[in-house]
C-alpha cells in the first residue's frame, strides 16, 4: 500500500495535534502571567532592556523577555509559584523584582525605573552599535536597521543592500558567484512561489528583522541550489495585543506595492496574516549580436524591446497555540497568484560581410502567464526542563497550477519565414516535506542536534504547439514540438552535529547524509530517465576569541548541488529560431569544496572584518551554446570539467558621528573555468559603499554605491557594472509613520552584459529593464514590531522558522 502527499499530510497533522495534547494532558494547572515597564531616568520607556524571569529559591532561569519601544514587556504564561524578575541593560543598573504567582494570576508590575550607570556608559555605544552585523559561527548577519527599511520596498530592495549579495537580471539571487537556497524564516522559498524573484518583492521590507547568510552550512542545512545558504528572517515569535504595518509605495515607473501586517495575539493564541500586492508596469529590451565563423562569416543581429506588466498577489496566515512555556503548535497557511502579460517585439537581421541581407523578420510575441500557488503546514516545538534541549517537528505542503500561452506572429520578406502560432503549456507542481530536528545539551556549552528530513515533490508540465495552416484556414497541432514531461523526486536525509565551546574556543562539526531519486518521463518521445544520488556531507566550523575580543574564524563544508528537474528536460524549446534550448538528462551533480577563514575586530565605534576564501567545484553545472552551420545557437546545460573561486573580504562599518553611520565593503575575487575547451579565468573588484547621515528639519539621507565587477563563465565574460542611488526620509508620530524618497540608479547604469567566444562564434548580448526611477513610501506601524521572547543561541532558534512563517510583528498592550 502507498500513501500519496496529501494523504501523507493529513496523517502527519493528526499524529502531530494528538501528540500535542497527549503531552500536555500533565498540564493540570492554570498559568498565569508578568507584565510591567521598564523607563529612564526622564520616565521614557526604554527599548530592547533583556528581561529574566527566575524562579524561587534558587533562581533557576524560567524565561528571557525584551522590552518593546514603550518599554513595556510580559509573561503570558507562568506556573504558579515564586519568581524574581531581574534586568539587564548596558550602560544601566540592574534592577530586580520579587513576585508571586497564583493559579489564574495576572500581577502588574507597574513602572520599573532603570537608573545609569556611569562607569558603564562609554561602552554602550560599542555594544549596541555594533550588532548592525554580527559575525557567528556559522555565518554572518546582518540586522535590518530602520534606516534600510524606510529606503527599501522589499526583500529584493533589502538584499541589494546586503554585502556579498547579488542579484542577476531576473531578481535571482547569488553570493560570491555561487547559487543559494533561499530560506524564509528556515522554510525553503519553493513553498511560497516557483519564481524566486516573485516571492522577494512580495515580503515587505518593514517585516524583515535580519538576513543571514551562511557562507559554511553546518550539517543541518540542506542545500539544493548551491553550497550557501540565505535566510531571510522575519519578526516573529508569540506576541501580544494588536499590532500590524501597513505600506505604500509608488514609483515613477508605474509600480504599486501596497502591503498589510497584522497581528492578533491574546495570551496563548496567535493569529498573523500578511497581505501584499504588486503591480508592475516594466518595459525592458536586449540585444544579441552573433559572428557566425561556420563556413563564410555572416552576422545575426537581434533586438527585443517589450513591456512586462505584472500583477502578484500573496497571503499567508499564522496561527499557533501556547499550550504552556514549553509546548507550541502551529498552522501555516496562505495562497499566491501571479499574473503577467507580455508584449514584445523581436526584429531578427542576419546579413553578410558586405552588409547584404541574408534573411530577416519582425515576431510579434503576446503572452499571458496564470498563476494559482496554495501552501500549507504544521509546526509543534517543545522545549524541556533545560531551555537549550528542543524538539522541533514541521510538516508542509504546497502545489502551483500554472497556465501560459503564446501567440507569436511572424512576418518577413521570406515567405518561409512567415507564420502565425499559438502555444500553450500547462504546469502542476507538487511537493510534500516533513522535516524533525533535536538538540540534546551536555552540560553547560556543548550540544548535539540530530534530524531527519524526507521530500516527495511532482512536477508536470503539458506542451501544446498550433501552427496556422493557411491552406486549411485554422490553427494545427505541430506534433514535433509537443511536450508531455513529468519528472518524481524524492529525497531522505538525515544529520548528526555537534558544537561544543572550551574557554575561548568554539567548535561545530557534523556530517549529513543524503539520499535522492529522481524519475522522469518524457511521453511524447517515449523516453525516461532516473538518477540516483547519495552524498556524505561533512561540515566544520571553528572560532577562536582573543584576549582583547577579536575573533578568528575557520570553516570547511563540503555540498552536493544536484540538477534541477528543468535543467535534465530533454524537451527542445524552439520559441526562439536564432535559440534553440533543451534540457540536458546526463547532468551528474555538482560537488563544492569550501574553505573560509575570518578575522573580525572592534575599535571603538569601529566594526573591521576581513575573510579569505576558496571554494572547487567539480562538475559544475552552466549554460553551454554552440552554432550549427545556419547560425542558429543550441543552448543546453553541461558539467563542464572544474571552477576554482578564490576571494578576499574586507569590510568597516562605523558611527562618524552620533546618528551618522558608513558602510564599506571591498571585495578581490578570481574565478577560473578549466576543462572545457579552453580555460577561462577572471580577476574582479567589487564594492559597496552606503550611509545615512542626519539633515535639517529631522530628515535623514541615503546614498549607496555598488559596483560588481567581471566575472568568469565557461564560454566567456560577465561585465561589471557600477549602481548608485540616493534618497531621504523622516519619521513622523514617534517613529510610528515613516515617509521616504528613493532615486534608484541615477546615472541609469543596469545592464547585465555578457561576452561568448569560441572557435566557431562570437557573442555579445545586453539585457536592459528600466531600473532609474524616483520612488515614494509611507508605511504605518500600529502597536510595535517587536520580538516578545527574544531568540536563542542555539543552532535551532537559528536554522528553523518560528510560527510566524513569515510576515509578523508584535504589540504591547
């Protein structure tokens, strides 16, 4: 008997919700709960003031809580007993409150006055400075300041301003060269869209608190897209009261994103909904210039100039349930729709070396993309006695139906080369995870985490090409180009990883082991393929920390990039006749060696960083072009021998003076390409430069600089380019209300730009979408955004996603 996805959820939800209850039937008393404020000396409330709760008589740790803006913070859920509320807050005396709880109980503390302390107070600036970017074990984080978030409308505007980040022509992302998997709140990007670029400018930059990226994965991460890992971490965890962000933005270029957050959470049950919507009006053009050296040189020449307008949609809904300090349970659910029409047109020239026409034509391409995307889940997360030991258990689910068609009309002075077609093509895309991870502390520092994953995931999809018959008067089947294509994955795996710390030394290894079959059928050509992988993956990551604090860093991991199901397609694509694309179903996996070593250093005001690294690919996996005797290129995907990456970061961020802030990163990297056809090899430079800096009448200013330099591909050259932007923005209403002004690439340089050379061709191509503009945000913050409970250390709090799944925030009473 076999149990399909669904079925599989279904099982999974009642196992999960009965063992819920099952493990608190104990639970026979009635909690109750701590509120109060914790303010200055001039009676302000003061924010991010670290909040214990122990309990009596031996002051065990219970709870960690932080203040919100108005300084206020709570409990929700207390057993009977007595505790001791005690704080802690740089630059300020700790202060400590005895309390009582009885069953039922809600105690108000009332006003909790923190008083400064003096010898204290040079290094706060130091320390609450400085976490803009934390360096950790594993990875570096960056944590969104209000600043980013006022002058970004995205995640995607968010990334921009991360370093190491990059972004392709279409929004995808990518760090130091290489491919990423994309986490939101530690679940895979896949569940909330199939389009990446999508998913990042449907997350409102107002909801994000940090971005992490993990150059050196430890064991627990998976990694499909690419040897690092990015996780973009949202405000979470269990709130209180009403609270919620409401956005606006509009650009001059015909864009509209408006967004809604908002939170509803009472004692032991939350409920998070996020709402956004994206309308965008782009128009965009591109060039492909060809030397074709088969037999006599002749030239193609195409030009593509179009407009894209999209309308997305997203909603995602939270909803959990405390049943004590130490068991959760929650619900994730929500629903996306993409909708894109295309407009375009191509003019084609291929003429000789005299300049002679040898044929051309003008294609009109209209296009119309549906999308519908539906998602869903169930988290239960138990902590125990000791807070450090954590059983986190996750199932999810998610499908897309997606529906495109086509209508490309051809006209030309060569009557072959004229005809009219229409094409539709039909996708069903469907993927169920179950996921449980368990961390076990061994005394006071170490730790081992053990977990489990298994995916099943189906993808389909159905092509149907009609080609006007002018004898017949009607559209016909061309049935050389049909398409009937399903490709079934499934993947099992499972991590042991230890991390220990001794004095000054912290230590983190761990090994995963991977399992995936993939089967794929082409029906239409009776074909079917099926690759069986398994990779051990070893990770290690060590820290040491000087005397005078300064940190040195080593890592290694080793990862296994397996070919995606679209990529070992071997159905030919022939929308374009100048290129023709097929998948390639022989592609073996990629496998990436990397080592890293940091060194990061504070001087005062001062945060330095500066890391080595090198990473080996062995069969990596890119797009390969080559030119058969007409001119026409066949594009494909290959291993292509091996890559070598070598880099150097550097980077300081810095307070000028008080409210004045400077960001620089200097980044030195090569890259070669050795074993296909001929050797390729890139030296580049890239950096980014941003600040904010304080203006007349309350206002602040922005300006940001980025340049990426050239880069090594296997037949040629990524050129460089250079971005800067500008803007202003103020806070109104006691920061709740915040309006910006932002002019994206002034000097209207985008443009991705790339060189292929091989013996028989060579290529230029550029690909431009309107990327100068002025935009205008104002966003709402009703309650305050905050974290209740504040996140732990562990590699857990970390790599999993709380209830919250992705848009929420939080609220004192």
């Amino acid at each position: 008997m076999s149990f399909q996805p669904k079925q599989i959820l279904k099982i999974s939800t009642w196992l999960l919700l009965l063992f819920c209850f099952v493990a608190n039937e104990s639970q026979a008393q009635q909690n109750g709960s701590i509120r109060g404020q914790v303010v200055d000396e001039t009676k302000n409330g003061l924010e991010f003031v670290a909040i214990s709760l122990l309990k009596l008589p031996d002051s065990t740790f219970v709870e960690h809580a932080e203040t919100a803006a108005n300084g206020r913070f709570q409990f929700p859920a207390v057993a009977p007993g007595a505790y001791v509320i005690k704080t802690n807050y740089i630059g300020y005396d700790v202060a400590q409150r005895s309390v009582t709880i009885e069953a039922g109980d809600n105690e108000n503390l009332g006003v909790i006055n923190l008083s400064v302390d003096s010898k204290l107070l040079q290094e706060v600036v130091v320390e609450r400075e400085a976490p803009a970017v934390q360096y950790e074990l594993d990875r570096t984080v960056f944590n969104i300041t209000s600043d980013v978030q006022a002058m970004s409308v995205n995640a995607t505007e968010v990334l921009e301003q991360i370093p190491m980040v990059e972004l392709d022509e279409e929004g995808t992302p990518s760090v130091m060269g290489q491919g990423l998997t994309v986490l939101i709140d530690g679940r895979p990007s896949r569940i909330y869209g199939d389009n990446i670029e999508t998913v990042l400018k449907l997350i409102p930059s107002g909801v994000i608190e940090k971005v992490e990226v993990i150059t050196s994965p430890s064991a627990r991460y998976t990694t499909e897209e690419g040897g690092i890992v990015l996780n973009i971490v949202t405000k979470s965890k269990s709130l209180i009261g009403v609270s919620g962000i409401a956005t606006m933005n509009a650009t001059t270029n015909n864009r509209y994103s408006p967004s809604l957050n908002v939170n509803i959470t009472r004692k032991k049950i939350g409920f998070n909904n996020s709402v956004s919507f994206d309308f965008d009006k782009e128009p965009t053009e591109s060039r492909i210039y060809r030397e074709n050296r088969v037999g006599d040189l002749f030239f193609t020449d195409q030009q593509r100039t179009g407009m894209d307008i999209d309308k997305d949609f997203s909603y995602n809904g939270n909803l959990f349930y405390n049943f004590n300090e130490n068991n959760t349970v929650g619900v994730f659910f929500g629903i996306g729709r993409d909708t894109e029409d295309e407009e375009e047109v191509l003019l084609t020239r291929s003429y000789n070396s005299e300049n002679e026409d040898i044929s051309s034509y003008r294609r009109v391409i209209d296009g119309t993309e549906n999308s519908w995307q539906y998602r869903g889940g169930i988290d239960y997360k138990r902590t125990f006695e000791n807070e450090n030991q954590v059983l986190d258990l996750q199932a999810y689910y998610s499908t897309r139906d997606d529906k495109d068609i086509e209508i490309f009309d051809q006209e030309s002075e060569w009557e072959d080369l004229e005809y009219l077609q229409h094409q539709t093509s039909i996708s069903e895309d469907e993927g169920f995870t179950f996921q449980g991870d368990y961390v076990h502390p061994f005394g006071e520092n170490a730790m081992l985490e053990a977990g489990v994953r298994a995916e099943w995931e189906t993808d389909a999809n159905e092509f149907t090409p009609l080609e006007f018959d002018n004898e017949l008067g009607e559209y016909v089947i061309d049935t050389e180009l049909l398409n009937d294509y399903e490709s079934r994955e499934k993947e099992f795996t499972g991590y042991l990883m230890y991390r220990n710390s001794f004095d000054r030394l912290s230590v983190q290894a761990g090994a995963r082991l991977e399992k995936a079959i993939l089967k794929t059928e082409q029906r239409i050509l009776n074909q079917s393929y099926e690759n069986d992988f398994l990779n051990l993956i070893p990770t290690l990551n060590l820290s040491y920390r000087l005397k005078n604090e300064d940190n040195i860093k080593f890592s290694y991991s080793r990862r296994a990039r397996r070919p995606w199901w679209r990529q070992l397609n071997p159905f030919v694509d022939y929308s374009n006749p100048e290129d023709i694309q097929s998948g390639n179903p022989d592609l073996d996996p990629e496998l990436i060696n990397s080592f890293e070593a940091s060194y990061g250093k504070f001087i005062n005001q001062f945060n330095l960083f500066g890391s080595v690294f090198y990473r080996h690919s062995n069969n990596p996996i890119q797009r390969v072009s080559t030119v058969d005797a007409s001119g026409v290129t066949h594009t494909t995907y290959q291993n292509i021998g091996t890559e070598n990456y070598y880099g150097l970061e550097t980077g300081v961020s810095a307070d000028v003076v008080p409210n004045w802030n400077v960001r620089l990163n200097i980044g030195l990297r090569k890259n070669e390409v050795l074993g296909f056809d001929r050797e390729n090899s890139q030296m580049s430079f890239t950096g980014r430069f941003s600040t904010f800096f304080p203006i007349a009448a309350g206002f602040r200013g922005y300006a940001f600089v980025r340049y990426r330099g050239p880069r090594a591909i296997a037949q040629g050259t990524m050129k460089g380019m250079l971005i800067s932007d500008a803007g202003i923005r103020k806070s109104f209403f006691n920061k709740k209300a915040n309006f910006s002004v932002r002019v994206s690439d002034i000097f209207n340089q985008m443009q991705f730009s790339r060189t292929l050379e091989q013996e028989n061709f060579f290529q230029t191509s550029d690909y431009k979408r309107q990327s100068r503009y002025v935009s205008f945000s104002i966003s709402y913050i009703f309650g305050s955004l905050r974290d209740s409970g504040g996140r732990g250390d562990s590699d857990m709090d970390q790599g999993s996603g709380d209830m919250g799944g992705g848009m929420q925030g939080g609220m004192e009473d």
